[in-house]
C-alpha cells in the first residue's frame, strides 16, 4: 500500500540493474505494489523492449498489475501483442486486458494477435 511508496524510486532505479534476473524481480516487486508503482510506468515500460523474454514477460505482468495506472504503456503493451516469445505475447495480452478501458487502442493488435492463433 502507500506505506510502501518509499521503495517505488528505489525499485525502478533496480529495473536498470546488469543481471536479468534482478530487473525481472524489481518488476515483479513493482506489480505486486500496485496503484503506488505507477510512477514507474516509464521504467517498466522501456523493459518491454529488453533483450530477454523473462525480463519482458516479468514487465507486462507489473504492468497490468498497475491497472489503469498503467495507461501510458498501452502502446509499447500493444507492440509486444506481436513478441516472437508466446508467454510475452500471453503476458501483454492479460495486462491489456488488467488496464480495462484505458487499454482501447490496443484493440486492433489484440484482434490481430487472435487471427493469427487461430490459424496456429
């Protein structure tokens, strides 16, 4: 809750971390704060673009953790509804889903993300 606020600028500054495994924990940490991490919403989502799909899938999940609060990042969630890893795609598709209204703008990418699994 707000008790936890404090630890928000210290858990985004750890997103930037060299280990992979650290960045995926410190967005993990940041979901689990909810509405208090959305002053790292920017953080999170410059990790949708990482190297590694942990790291990636790890940052979809804190965002739609956030829920609404997660609004900017509707469009970098929508870019990785394409991701060549299926649990950053499974990832960004629940957290679009987690943003609710906010999330609109994704639609059409959501719609392209169903076509093509129902060709799978």
């Amino acid at each position: 809750g707000a008790d936890a606020a404090p630890a928000v600028p210290e858990l985004a500054k750890v997103l930037a971390d060299a280990d992979r495994r650290v960045r995926a924990a410190a967005a993990k940490a940041l979901g689990q704060l909810g509405a208090v991490a959305a002053p790292a919403v920017p953080e999170l989502a410059k990790l949708l673009a990482h190297q590694d799909p942990d790291v990636r899938a790890a940052a979809a999940e804190a965002l739609g953790q956030l829920g609404a609060d997660a609004a900017p990042a509707v469009p970098e969630l929508a870019k990785v509804l394409a991701d060549a890893d299926r649990r950053v795609r499974a990832a960004a598709a629940k957290a679009l889903g987690q943003l609710g209204a906010v999330a609109a703008p994704a639609v059409p990418e959501l719609a392209k993300l169903l076509a093509h699994q129902t060709r799978d």
